[in-house]
C-alpha cells in the first residue's frame, strides 16, 4: 500500500473547496456523474479509432445507495486510471497553493476556470471520507483504490475489480443526509442529469402487480439520450416540439411558436426555444431557460448568454462553448457569449418574421400574446428594433392590424394637423375610454389600442423613431382639439359668463383624491357634449412612467396630483341656458358686486402707477395703508360674489348633473359622489 500527501502547498484545501469553490453542495454528483459521462464518452472515441480494442459492452453509469454503510456510489464502465493517472490527475491538484488561490479570487471565487480533475474534490463537500475503485482500460492494468478522509493525505493500494471503469464511493457525512435517500438522488439526477448521452441507471424499474408495486429486474434508466435539440429538425414534427414543451414544463399552456437553433460555425451552439403565452407579470416567467453543456445541465440563470428582453422564452440552449468556471455553474465573460447572444437576437427576428411573411393570419391571432416579447426586445435592444420593425404590428380598437408603414398610409389624409404632423391617437382601455373613441372616430380618425404592459415605453420610442410624428391619447383633450386643424368656431359666451360660470362649475366638481380640476371653455358644436373631462398628455405619460419604474427625474411628477380639464362647451344649449338662469337669478346682485370690484380696481391700479419708480422709504404709510384696505375690500366683494354665485350653483342641480356625467363617462365617479348622482337621477326624471 502507498501512502502520500496531495500536491499543494497548505493543509487547508478541502475548507476551501467546500467554502468557495462551488456555489452549491448539491452540484457534486452531476460533476461526478459528468466525469462519468466523459469517461465513456473517451473510450467510444478511442475504440472508433482503433486505439481501444476490446468490446465496449454495457456502458451504463450506475448510481447506488447503501444506507447501511452510508454510501452513495457512481460507477461508469469508462477508460478508468491507472495508479500514475491517480497520481497525475487526482494527487497533483493544479493549485500554486491555496492561499494564493484564497487572494486570488477572494473577491470573487466564482470567476476561477476550472481544472481537470477538481470537479471530483466537490464530493469532499458532502463526504467524510471518498473512496476510488478504478480499472484502465489499458490491456495488463490493475485495479486500485485510492482514499482519503479529507485530509491532504491518501492511500492507495492494489485491489481486485472485474471490469474497466471507475467506481466513486461518497461516505457522506452527518450534515448531509439527505444524499442517502432515493427521493433526493433522483431529484438531483432529474434537474441535472435528464439528457445526459450516457444512459444513467438509478433503481430498477417498479410495476404494479396483484395490489402491490414490484420491482422489475431491469435497470430505471433516468436520462434521454438523444434530446429533441441534437436531432435534426427536419426530422422533427410539431407535435414533437409540443411534447418536448410539456416534459420541459408540465403545467405550462401550448406555447405559440418555436426557434429550433442549430449552428456549428462560428460556435456550437444547438437549442430550441419556446414562445410561451405569458400571464400578466413579466417578472416571474423569467429562468425557464436551460443552460447545457454537451447535455449536462448548469443553470437555467442565461442572463449575458441569452438578450435580456428572451429570457421571457422557454426552452434549451446547449453549448461547448460557452466558458464555465469550474463548478460549471457561473458563466465568463467572454467573447463567444456575446457572439451567440447577437446569433440568438438574429434567429428569433428571422423567424418571427419568417412566420409574419408566410402566414400572417397566424401571427395576427398570436399577436396579443406575441408583442410583449417584440416590444421588450425593441425597447431594450437597437439592433433587434431594426429587424422588428418590418414585422411589429399596431392593432387599433376595431380589432385590425396594421405595420408601422401600412397605418402611415392609412392615417396621413385625416390625423395630420395644422403644423404637418402626423398624429397617432391611442387608447389605453377601451372600456373606460370609450365616449372619447366614439367622439374621436365621428371625425373619422382612427383609433389605436395601447393597452399592453409596456405600452407606455413603446409610445414614447415610436414618436421618437416616428418622424413628424406625435402620440396622443384620445382623453387627453376635445376631439376638436386632438388633431388642430386651421378652421375654429367662435364661442357664444361672454367673458363675464365665462368668468361666472368658471366658478360656478369649480364649486360643485366632488372632491376626488390626489385629483385637481381647472374649468376651461371650448367653441364646439352643439352637437358635441355639454360637458367632458381631458388629462394633459405630458403630466399623465411622465406619471405613468413612474408608477411603471422610470426613476430618476420621472419621481418629482409621482408626487403630483393628477390633473384634469373640466371643458365646458360653451355653445352647447344647456350651457346657454344655465348662464341665462344664472342672470336672472343673481343677476343684480352679482352685477352690482362686479360694478363695485370694478370701480376699487380702477382705484388700486392708479395708486400702485402711483408708486411705480419711488423707492420703498418714499412711499407714505398712508399710501400703503390704503393699498391694503382696497386689497382686502376687493377680495371681501368678490368672495360675496362667488358666494352669491355658489349658492345658485348648489340649488341649480343640472350643473351638478353635468359634471358628474362627464365623471362618469370617464369611470372617475366612484362612492357617495355616485350614490348622490343617482338621486338626482331620479329626483330630475
């Protein structure tokens, strides 16, 4: 028997494989069993060429528990070792020394490239003690067992074994148990091992017999070898993309369409990738993603591989050559990634817009579930908007689909304004919106439905690509006014009703929380409604975008109330008839208080004239003191005025009505404001 210290230069090797080098305890048997896999995988290749003469036979790798003895144990029927290969690839651990390693990457560990021969030290992490019974391949070989307690010393001695291969026999520690019970095994040999190309054995096959499961005597073989990705995809039908999508993700809906990725040049890169029906929450369908290797399993984490906006795909991806470190589980940065990411981003365009050519009725019933992904990628990703653009579609509220140079065509004649604009109109909710629509397409406009999650962002980068070209909301402003054109009517209301019935509607708009209202008046038809609300396009985007995450700057609008217009149409005849009922109702009393305002107004402006060029010592006490008492006697005669006016305004109940319809119509009277409107309702039926 042989003893020796393994090569490096410290004794605290294993705290720090168990410490750093691997992120995760359970990672250790798909290295273990990935060794396994090349193994065998380098005696086919060494038999094709002739250098391995013998028969190949059954080259199952096997995974056992014996829990008597507390072992878990992989075997394979690979090129085995020799004790000199021991020697040279278990022994001699690659390291200049662990504390060099320790200040090397204590910042961060992960980043290390991974070594041959280290992906075994991560059975140390769950064992207390690790034995290797391995055979070479090599005619004349003998068997050994190599073992060690963790220490930086092993022993290795001669021993008898049957076949080539190399058994790993893991005595798993206390703090690990858990390895020990079938349950978990399988579990880990599921997430990690399911595609693996060397057939794995766990079990026997179970079947039920006469009320009771019997085991078969027949090996449980747990991987497919041969996984949907790495075949051909002309040999592969729709049906057998579907399946593959509900192994792959169970409880998942049929996706709606597929990109199978095959390259060998000027990386290997082989994968299919899903376009699932998303729920609402972007944020949770991310990580569906399978990162292989050469079929090993490593991380369904591909940010940096796969474009930010595709992580919302399902699927695989598997590549050589995508650098790992040495727990195969973080990736590098490198420029092969960034080279397959750029590949991806160019597949999914081409396909979409493969689809989009040939079958358009399709894409156009998958659109609503589809654009989430096309915005999210021209949003975050310049390049792939100059591919999208081809294919993205507008869809407006009659429920037709349109790309962006086909709506152009269809817009330009009637939605371009006075100063050669072009003006998109949208709505965000057909169902609140709706009295808005309906007013916007009696003019003949059309009407676009942005309702989508990141409808908002998409807005604001089309009117930035758009050229001449602006986005409006269809509440945001009298449909008269959406779209300025050269004609205007003329208003039928004085300034003083205008000024008169401006208090007359602020006194009687409901309180409404975080919401201020300013009355303007507008010249419309008499047609058009008496009364409606609008919100300024520019408040209402940049608060919508901080409520959606914009940050920054955006924060200062978040504080803001909301802001709306109460427009009054002036040359309505409910209009007309309340500011003729206000004037015979208060109309002395508010014209005299007016002629009083007036006449103390013409006092004030001579004597503030009066002061104009005079330093602040050369004015009298006296001329300030009469200042201030014309100040307060005019402020005094106006608040009796808007008394005057409020009164008639709260007993006069069609003012009330008209406000509260122009609240409801935009879904904005809620609570008792809505309890006293139906009373009203009644009262004047």
């Amino acid at each position: 028997m042989q003893k020796g210290n393994i090569g490096i230069t410290t004794e605290n090797i294993f705290p720090i494989i168990k410490k750093y080098l691997y992120s995760d305890h359970e990672i250790f048997l798909r290295e273990l069993i990935s060794n396994a896999v090349d193994a065998t995988q380098k005696l086919k290749t060494l038999s094709s060429v002739g250098e391995h003469k013998g028969e190949l036979g059954d080259l199952t790798i096997r995974i056992s528990i014996d829990k008597k003895k507390k072992t878990l144990t992989i075997s394979d029927k690979g090129i085995g070792m020799t004790d000199e290969e021991i020697d040279k690839y278990i022994n001699q651990i690659a390291f200049s020394g662990a504390n060099d390693f320790l200040e090397k990457y204590k910042d961060d560990a992960n980043a290390i490239i991974g070594h041959f021969g280290l992906g075994f030290y991560s059975s140390f992490m769950v064992s207390e003690k690790v034995d290797i019974v391995t055979k070479s391949y090599k005619e004349g070989s003998k068997a050994v067992k190599w073992s060690c307690d963790g220490s930086p010393e092993y022993t290795i001695k001669e021993v008898k074994k049957a076949d080539r291969g190399t058994d790993i026999i893991l005595h798993i520690d206390d703090d690990n148990k858990q390895f020990l019970e079938d349950a978990e095994v399988e579990k880990l040999l599921k997430k990690y091992c399911s595609f693996l190309p060397v057939e794995v054995a766990f079990g026997k096959e179970k079947e039920w017999k006469d009320g009771k499961e019997v085991e078969l005597d027949k090996d449980r073989i747990i991987n497919d070898t041969n996984p949907l990705w790495i075949r051909k995809p002309a040999e592969i039908k729709d049906e057998d993309y579907n399946k593959f999508y509900s192994d792959l993700y169970p409880m998942a809906e049929e996706p709606l369409f597929n990109i199978h990725l095959n390259v060998d040049y000027p990386f290997n890169l082989t994968g299919i990738l899903y376009f699932p029906k998303l729920k609402n929450n972007v944020e949770v369908q991310k990580n569906k993603i399978q990162l292989f290797s050469n079929q090993v399993y490593v991380t369904d984490s591909v940010e940096g591989i796969v474009p930010e906006f595709l992580t919302l795909l399902h699927g695989v991806i598997d590549s050589p050559d995508i650098p790992l470190n040495v727990s195969r589980s973080y990736l590098q940065s490198d420029s092969n990634v960034k080279k397959i990411s750029n590949h991806i981003t160019k597949k999914v365009a081409d396909r979409l817009e493969d689809i989009f050519k040939k079958d358009r009725k399709t894409f156009e019933e998958k659109w609503d579930d589809l654009k989430i992904f096309i915005e999210y990628g021209m949003l975050s990703d310049e390049k792939f908007y100059d591919r999208a653009k081809k294919f993205a579609l507008l869809k407006n509220v009659d429920g037709k689909y349109f790309t962006f140079d086909e709506y152009i065509e269809i817009i330009k004649a009637n939605q371009t304004d006075k100063d050669k604009q072009l003006v998109y109109l949208y709505t965000t909710s057909e169902l609140d919106q709706h009295s808005y629509i309906d007013a916007a397409k009696s003019k003949g406009y059309d009407v676009l439905l942005m309702d989508g999650q990141l409808d908002i962002h998409v807005v604001n980068q089309l009117e930035q690509k758009f050229e001449n070209s602006r986005f409006v909301r269809v509440d945001s402003d009298i449909a008269e006014k959406l779209i300025p054109k050269d004609e205007k009517m003329e208003l039928k209301l004085s300034d003083t009703q205008k000024e008169d019935l401006t208090t007359i509607f602020s006194s009687q708009v409901s309180a409404q929380d975080k919401a201020n209202f300013i009355v303007t008046f507008e010249a419309l038809s008499e047609n058009d409604v008496p009364v409606m609300i609008t919100q300024q396009e520019f408040m209402r985007r940049m608060k919508e975008m901080n409520e959606m995450g914009g940050g920054g700057g955006m924060n200062f609008y978040g504080e803001l109330p909301d802001s709306y217009n109460l427009v009054v149409n002036g040359n309505h005849s409910l209009i007309q008839r309340i500011a003729e009922d206000e004037e015979k109702e208060t109309g002395e009393k508010v014209s005299s208080l007016r002629m009083k305002v007036k006449s103390l107004e013409s006092k004030k402006e001579k004597l503030e004239k009066a002061k104009e060029g005079k330093k602040e010592e050369e004015i009298t006490q006296s001329e300030k003191d009469e200042l201030e008492d014309l100040t307060k006697k005019i402020t005094d005669l106006n608040e009796k005025k808007d008394a005057e006016l409020k009164k008639f305004a709260l007993d006069y109940k069609l003012v009330s009505q008209l406000i509260d319809l122009a609240l409801l119509s935009n879904n904005m009277l809620k609570g008792q404001a809505l309890t006293k409107f139906v009373k009203r309702s009644i009262d004047l039926i």
